[in-house]
C-alpha cells in the first residue's frame, strides 16, 4: 500500500505510469500487476468478458489476480476486500480512499522497504504526497 501511495506522489497520470513508479520500489511486484492486467485484457474486452464473470463465479479465492472494472459484477468484485483490506487509489480525483485497510494507515508522508527480487532490503525509500492529493479514512 504504501509503494503505490509512494508512486501517487509521483503524479502518475494513469494505471500504466503508477506502475512504473512503483516499481523503482519493488519491481516484482510492480510486474506481477502488469502481467496479470495484460493477461486479463488478452481474454477480456468492453463487449466480451464473460471469461471473468465465469472465473469470478467460480473462484472462492480472494487474492486472484487484478481485474478491470467492466460491469456490476467486476465492480462488485473490485470492492471486496482482500488480505490487506480494500484501498482505492483514483488517480484522476487524486484520492486515495481507505475503505478497509489491514495493512497500515496511510499518511500523506511516509517511508517504506525498498525490495529487491520481491524481498525487503535494508534502504528505504520516502515519499510525500502533493498537497493536490487527499487520503480519506
């Protein structure tokens, strides 16, 4: 939670940009979310994603991999929460909204682990959000 606050602070002007940021703190992780975004648009569009309502309504996992928000049933989907709760981060409202947050409150200033190899190293990184931002409980 606190990588992808920390690429907020970035200004990133859509999803593709705040990986990027992210991903100067933890590549692999920053790389598992761009490969399970691409995998999901490969078997999903707009007019056809009955693949994702099918694994949806199949699934009794709550970590599967990242989703679009494409009709009531993604978004449903999309506001469940999983093991470190339900964060929204809109990156064109510039909100980060903490619907349920198991991991650790998020503050407009912060630090965090720098990881290598998805592991946490001993550098940290800091970070502060543009007073542009706001982070809602």
């Amino acid at each position: 939670m606190k990588m992808l606050t920390a690429g907020c602070a970035k200004e990133p002007a859509d999803f593709w940009e705040l990986m990027e940021a992210v991903g100067q703190y933890d590549q692999v992780f920053a790389r598992t979310v761009i490969d399970g975004v691409r995998i999901f648009d490969e078997h999903n569009t707009r007019d056809d994603h009955s693949e994702i309502v099918t694994r949806i309504d199949e699934s009794k996992s709550r970590d599967d991999p990242p989703i679009r928000v494409l009709d009531e049933i993604t978004r449903r989907r999309s506001l469940e929460p999983i093991g470190a709760g339900l964060v929204v981060f809109n990156l064109v409202a510039r909100r980060i909204i903490q619907v349920q947050n198991s991991y650790a409150e998020l503050e407009p200033k912060g630090r965090g682990r720098l990881r290598e190899q998805g592991r946490p190293v001993q550098r940290l990184y800091h970070y502060a959000l543009p007073a542009t931002w706001t982070i809602l409980p």
